[in-house]
C-alpha cells in the first residue's frame, strides 16, 4: 500500500492544469516511497486525456462515469476507486467542487485529512504537507496518521515535471451511487472571462481606483496578459464589482504565478486569499501600504499613471 490516487478535474471538457499538478507531485511523492500512480478523471472519455497524464507520471488513467457533479456521487464513486487501488496517498484538488467532496470521501475511508495544502513533501514513508494557518499569517506542516492520507492541495502550488507514467487506460465501474439532492438551477457567473481560482495571472483593483467606472482601466491590463480580474472587498462591499471577483479571507482564494495589485492596501483578510501568490506587483502610491510587505516587486505611483503605461508596454511586446 504505496500507491498514490489523484482525482483530476475538467472544465468543460478540457482538463484543468490542476489535474497534471496533482499527478505531478503524486509522481515524486510515489518515487519516493515506492508505489504507482494513479489519476482519476471523471468522465466517459478518458482516452482523450491519458496522453498528458502519462507524460507527467500516471502509471493508470481511470476513467469513471459519476455523472453530473454531486458532492455525495463523487464522494461514492471515488470511495469505491480507494477501495479497489488501496492508496497510501490521496491527493484532491482544493478546488470549489474538491472542497465539496474531500471531507465525505475521508470519512467513509476512515482517513485523516489535510485541507489546502500547498507544499507537499515525504518524510519517514509519511506525506508532509505545508499549509497557510491564521488567514495566510504562519505555515505549518502536518502529517496524516491514518493508513490513508488524504489531502487537498491549493492550484498552481505543484510544479507540473515531464516524467512518463505508464499510462495504462483502465474505464471503472464505480457508479456514484445514490444522490440524495439534486441540482435543479444553476446560475454562472463570468461568462468566457478567464476564472480567478484557475489564473496563472491575477490583476485585482482595489478601493485605490476610486469607482466603478475605472474598471475598464483595470480590465484591460487584465485582458492584455490574459489574466483574471481580481477584487478587494472594499470595491464589492462598495457595490463597484460582485463578490465573485473577491480576494481575501471572505472571497476566494488564490495562488496564480503573478498578482498584480492595483490601489489595495494589503489588509491581512487581502493577504489571507493571495498571500501564496509567486510574484507579487503592488501599485499604491503611499510607499508605507503593508501590500509592500509581501510584494517581489512594488511600484510607489500613482496607478492611474502606471497601469495604462504597463498596458500599452505590454501591448507592444505581446502584440
Ligand atoms: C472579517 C473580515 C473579513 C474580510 N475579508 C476580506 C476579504 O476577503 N478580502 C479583502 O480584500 N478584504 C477583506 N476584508 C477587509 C479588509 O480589512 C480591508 O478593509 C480591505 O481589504 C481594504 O480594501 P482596499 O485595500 O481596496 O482599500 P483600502 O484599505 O482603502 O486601500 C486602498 C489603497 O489604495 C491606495 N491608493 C489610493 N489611490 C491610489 C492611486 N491613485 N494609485 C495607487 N494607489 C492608490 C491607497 O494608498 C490605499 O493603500 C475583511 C475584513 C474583515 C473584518
């Protein structure tokens, strides 16, 4: 019992690079303590996704049929795909629908579980995982002292490492089972617009853009880098911009490569959802902003100067 079991994620009907993330780190975790990898995606078509789950060390690609998402159907099905494998290891994304899910299939594999993880590491046969504490103020690392160890893991905090798997396609018959609510509506928000939980770049605006009617100003260096727009709950509490858009400990967390911070402040609930970002770019013009704390680079200006100048720059190298 040394496998490792990762549950990947689609979004509509493309895999999300959480997915190679996972089996990435599932590669290094089951190299070191001497198992297989296998990743989860469910969906009837698995075939179209075992090439590039291999080349980041799947040994199996398993497809499974559970349907239209439930957290009670997925937490069935991927319980019936523990008990046939037997992993170690059980790495989720801490993504919206993983987080809905996670808990259920640790308490029917009588598992400990870590939620959020964003540094992953093995010591004595048993997965380390780090993991922001205290809204984003402290790390710490845990073990899981169950036979099972699960963990949800936080998008873009795996490096995703060519290594090839075995591959093997293998479609299960676990079922989700009975589903005891059923979705009757569904409402989404964001149109085609680049989603903040899955950006590699984030451009959030904060009470510094002084109204609504500047979003356009941030939106454009957004669109420009193809990053997702980002808020601080100062402009949603304002009524400036909806709540999906909210960074922080009361809206969403992220962890992109590169977050750009217009006009905020850095209040530790900002922090909290951004605080494990790559690079971050802060523009504020009072050079005392704690947004400075954390930033890699930080540009003491007015943003109404800086943010169309970086556009029109990137414009011309990005074309
Ligand atoms: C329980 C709780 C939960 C919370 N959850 C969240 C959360 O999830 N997310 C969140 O963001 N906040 C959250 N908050 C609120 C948080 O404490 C701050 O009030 C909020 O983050 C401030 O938003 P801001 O940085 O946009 O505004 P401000 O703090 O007002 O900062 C605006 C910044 O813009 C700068 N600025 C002004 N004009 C310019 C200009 N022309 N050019 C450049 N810079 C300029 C100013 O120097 C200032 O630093 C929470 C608070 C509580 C109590």
């Amino acid at each position: 019992m040394a496998d490792v079991l990762v549950v990947g994620e689609l979004k509509n009907g493309e895999l999300k690079k959480i997915s190679k993330e996972l089996t990435s780190a599932a590669r290094k975790i089951a190299d070191s303590i001497g198992g297989k990898v296998h990743t989860v995606v469910i969906t009837e078509n698995v075939d179209a996704f075992a090439g590039d789950l291999k080349a980041v060390g799947a040994d199996t690609v398993i497809g499974a049929n559970l349907g239209e998402f439930s957290p009670e159907g997925y937490a069935n099905g991927i319980f019936a795909i523990i008990q046939e494998k037997k992993p170690a290891v059980v790495l989720i994304p801490h993504s919206a629908q993983g987080k809905e899910y996670s808990a259920r299939v640790a308490i029917k594999a009588n598992a400990g579980i870590v939620a959020d993880a964003v540094g992953l590491s093995v010591d004595g046969g048993k997965v380390v995982a780090k993991k922001p504490i205290y809204s984003g103020k402290a790390y710490a690392n845990f073990k899981v002292t169950s036979d099972i160890q699960i963990f949800t893991v936080r998008a873009n905090s795996q490096e995703v490492t060519p290594k090839d798997g075995a591959g093997a396609v293998e479609k299960s018959g676990a079922a989700a089972g009975e589903v005891r609510t059923k979705s009757i509506s569904k409402d989404l928000s964001g149109g085609n617009k680049v989603q903040l939980a899955d950006a590699s770049i984030i451009v959030s605006g904060g009470r510094g853009i002084k109204g609504p009617e500047n979003w356009p100003i941030i939106q454009d260096l957004a669109d420009t880098l193809g990053a997702a727009l980002g808020a601080s709950r100062a402009t949603v509490d304002a009524g400036w911009i909806s709540h999906s858009h909210q960074v922080g400990q009361t809206g969403k967390t992220v962890s992109p490569n590169c977050y750009i911070a217009c006009g905020i402040s850095g209040a530790i609930q900002h922090l909290a959802g951004m605080g494990s970002s790559k690079y971050i770019v802060a523009i504020n013009k009072d050079g005392d902003a704690p947004i400075f704390k954390v930033a890699t680079y930080g540009v003491v200006a007015d943003l109404f100067e800086v943010v169309p100048a970086l556009t029109s720059e990137f414009k011309k190298v990005l074309g």
